[in-house]
C-alpha cells in the first residue's frame, strides 16, 4: 500500500521529467528520442508542388512492386479479415524454416523488422547498457536504444564500410548488443566474410551480435558471409531478414529474426500477441514460392546499380560500392540542398543529412526509366 503510494507522488511531482504534455511526465529517455523521418511520400509531394508526375526513390522500396502470387493471396484472405490472425503463422514458419534450414523454433516474426529490433532493445536493454554500432547505419538501432535508456557507441566506418576491428574494440563490460548491418544502410557497403566470421567469432557470448540482413537477396558478391550456418556455434547470433524489400512488401509490414530458441523465447514475451496480421502473413507465404520474381528483381537491380553507378561516377561524383538496392554518392555542398532541387523536379530522394552522411544523397534504384528521369534531373540540379 504504501509504496503504491509512494509511486503516484513520484509520478505527479512535475522535476520528474522536462518531456511528455507538461502535465503527464513521459519517461525521461525519451527525451533524447525524435520521430523517426521518412522518405517523403508521393501524393503529399505532387500536392505540394502542383507536380503531375512525381518518382519516389526515397524508402528502398521494391520499384517492381510485388509478386502477383501475394495480390492474389491477399484478396482471398480478406474474406477472413474479421478474425484475428494466428499469434506466430504456422505455415509461415514451416515453410521459412525448410527453406533455411533452420528449426521453427529459431524463427520470431515482426510487423516489419524494425519491430524486431524494438523486441530486441526492449527485452535485453537496461538504462546505460551499452550498444555498438557503426556510423552510419540505419538510425533506428540508436532511436530504440535511447527509448530504453541505452548509450549507443558509435564506430566511424572506413569508406562507408563498418570498420569491425574499431567495433571489437569499442566491446566493454558494459555492452550488451552490437548491430552490424549488412549490407549496410545507408552506404549500401557490405563487410568481407572473414572479416565478419571472425568478429563473430571474438565477441563475447554475452554480448549479443545483431546481423541485419534486410538486404540479404539483393547481395550479388561471391564475399557475402552466409550467418545461418554459424548459429549453432554461436548462440549470441541473431539474423534479420524483412520482406519489405525483395518480396516488396513493404507495405504489409512483416520481417523475421533467426535467432537462439530461448532467445525467441523472451522475444515471445514482449511481442504483441498478433503483432502480424493476415495479409502479411498469406502474402509472405505466397512471395516465398515465387522464386522466379525474386531473381528478376535481383538481377534488374544489379543491372540497374552497375549502370546508374557508373553514370553518377561520369558525373564526377564518388559513389560507394552497394550490394542493395540503393546508392549512396558525395554531393557538392549539401545533400540537403541537392534533394530539394531534386524534388522540385519531382524526384524524391534522401539527403544523408537525414541519415547521418552529410554530404550525400541516398537514392532508391528504380526501374530504368525511373533510373533516367533521376540522372537528368540530378545532372540538372549540379549546374
Ligand atoms: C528497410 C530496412 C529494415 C526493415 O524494414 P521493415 O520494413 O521494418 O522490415 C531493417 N533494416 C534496415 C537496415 C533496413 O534498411
């Protein structure tokens, strides 16, 4: 009774915290913490600009759309859309794991994986636990860390590259999890496979080694390390993958971890209870059978990011070598200022202000008509 007490005259004391309404307190973490921004979407840009025809290559999204296999899917599912979805898709899973060749008990899912490393940070993260990562990497590993009062060290990449000996380095007692995002966003570089097996193999098994692997079917280099089959050695491993990308289904919300059984399940206790819904599920399912869709993605987008880098490079500009489906390239002056001219040529990039690259531009592969209309605009926008 009379700690319950005491906890309501902490919570309404207003020193509490400087954030929230002013007259609810919201944790103080969060204070540290800003919206994640997106790309900006096409609609609010053709509104604002009075632009008839406008190209979104801002988010990564898969410019071939998805595969006709999940459209269908997904209209045959909605005739169930009133009943809740299955906690952890069962077909899903079994289908995932054949595939892999790992146990379903090493599978969680997520409604994106970004979820995922929310689930992460959440379960494992206590105030001031340490977190490595590279800089710069995708700016939600350092968000989730601060919402739960995590520190992030940040490690400079080489080249765009994460420089994994630095981030071996920057390991202390006090690290809890390391991110290495590979390939990475957004440079788009990828590390070596020994250069990664070996971190994987000195890390501390009690420091836990998150593989984002979000770009994984786009990689086409011989040097990629497959983290799969080093699980079992190493129960510290965790590998993301996404179906936002690829499969584009980005807008349906799914990704998945490969990860420990027992790590999968503490994440179990801190999902939501449906945190997939139906359509992301029976979509997924179907977009895993179409192989065929899947390498010609691929192979459009490594046609693709061979011509436009080389363009980009004609233009004078240093482009970093990518194994995704996006190029990030140093600009004159600011990224910023690029994207805006950009823009109002209805073109929708992301300056790497944003991303932590000032400097550069991160643009999205398109289809090659898309790839075009970009290049003219840019070369416009350096005159
Ligand atoms: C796009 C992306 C993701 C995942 O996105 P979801 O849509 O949430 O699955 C994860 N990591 C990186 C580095 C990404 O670029």
């Amino acid at each position: 009774m009379l700690t319950i007490v005491k906890q309501a005259l902490v919570l309404v004391k207003p020193e509490v915290s400087s954030v929230g309404t002013g007259w609810i307190a919201a944790r103080g973490s969060l204070a540290q913490v800003g919206r994640y921004v997106p790309g900006k979407p096409m609609e609010e840009v053709q509104r604002e600009l009075g632009l008839s025809h406008v190209i979104k290559l801002a988010s990564n999204e898969n410019a071939y759309g998805c595969s006709p296999k999940a459209v269908s899917a997904v209209a045959e599912e909605m005739a169930r859309a009133a009943l809740y979805p299955e906690s952890s898709p069962p077909a899903l899973a079994e289908k995932l794991s054949a595939k892999l060749g790992v146990r379903e008990d090493r599978l969680i899912f997520g409604n994106g994986s970004d979820e995922i490393i929310g689930l992460l940070t959440r379960a494992y993260l206590e105030p001031g636990d340490e977190v490595v990562m590279a800089d710069p990497t995708f700016t939600r590993y350092e968000q989730n860390v601060a919402i739960e009062g995590g520190v992030s060290v940040k490690v400079p990449c080489r080249d765009g590259v994460h420089d994994l000996d630095a981030m071996l380095g920057a390991v202390t007692t006090r690290t809890k999890l390391v991110f290495v995002c590979n390939p990475n966003n957004p440079t788009g570089t990828m590390v070596g496979a020994e250069a990664l097996r070996r971190f994987i193999e000195r890390v501390p098994t009690n420091v836990m080694v998150v593989v984002d692997e979000a770009y994984y079917e786009y990689v086409t280099s011989e040097d990629y390390l497959q983290t799969i089959p080093m699980l079992d050695a190493h129960p510290n491993l965790v590998v993301l993958r996404t179906f936002s990308k690829i499969y584009g289904l980005a807008g349906l919300r799914i990704g998945y971890a490969v990860v420990h059984p027992d790590v999968a399940s503490v994440l179990h206790k801190v999902r939501g209870p449906f945190n997939t819904n139906r359509l992301a599920q029976v979509a997924a399912l179907a977009s895993l059978d179409d192989t065929e869709f899947v390498a010609m993605c691929r192979e459009q987008n490594a046609r693709e990011r061979d011509r436009v880098s080389q363009a980009l490079a004609d233009l004078g500009l240093r482009v970093y070598p990518s194994q995704t489906n996006f190029l990030l390239f140093e600009v004159p002056g600011s990224g910023a200022a690029i994207a805006e001219r950009l823009l109002r040529q209805g073109v929708i990039v992301r300056a790497g202000e944003g991303l932590g690259a000032p400097g550069t531009v991160r643009v999205s592969l398109g289809r090659p008509e898309e790839n075009d209309a970009f290049l003219r605009a840019l070369t416009h926008s350096l005159q």
